[in-house]
C-alpha cells in the first residue's frame, strides 16, 4: 500500500504501544467490537487488511519519553 492517497494526501494510522508487533497481533486476531469497527473500517477506506500477515513496522521518526 502506498503512504499517500492516489490524490496525494498523506495516510495517516498512528498506534501506540510500548511493543507495537505485539499489539499489531492482537489486534489481527481481536473479535472485540470495536476492534473489529477498527479494523473493518481501515480496511474499507485504506486498504489494510488486518487478516493477513502484519507487516514490517515501520522506522520509528521519534521518541518522546519523559
């Protein structure tokens, strides 16, 4: 999937978690309604498929940590 819309716009997703692949996994494997919402609705508007394999994550830009 490409980072940005056929219309140039930028597609955003931001998680947070002290382990992201963990979290990704549980996510792809939720049945909680509002997981489910989530995932169906990134599917539908930005093509991500939760059900497959996840993907590489991406370079982390910055860390804030106080």
């Amino acid at each position: 999937m490409d980072p940005v819309h056929s219309d140039g716009r930028p597609r955003p997703l931001y998680l947070e978690s002290d382990d992201l692949a963990t979290a990704m996994a549980h996510l792809a494997r939720s049945q909680d309604e509002t997981e489910v919402w989530f995932k169906k609705a990134t599917l539908d508007t930005e093509g991500i498929d939760w059900s497959g394999p996840a993907p590489a994550l991406p370079e982390q830009l910055f860390d804030w940590r106080v």
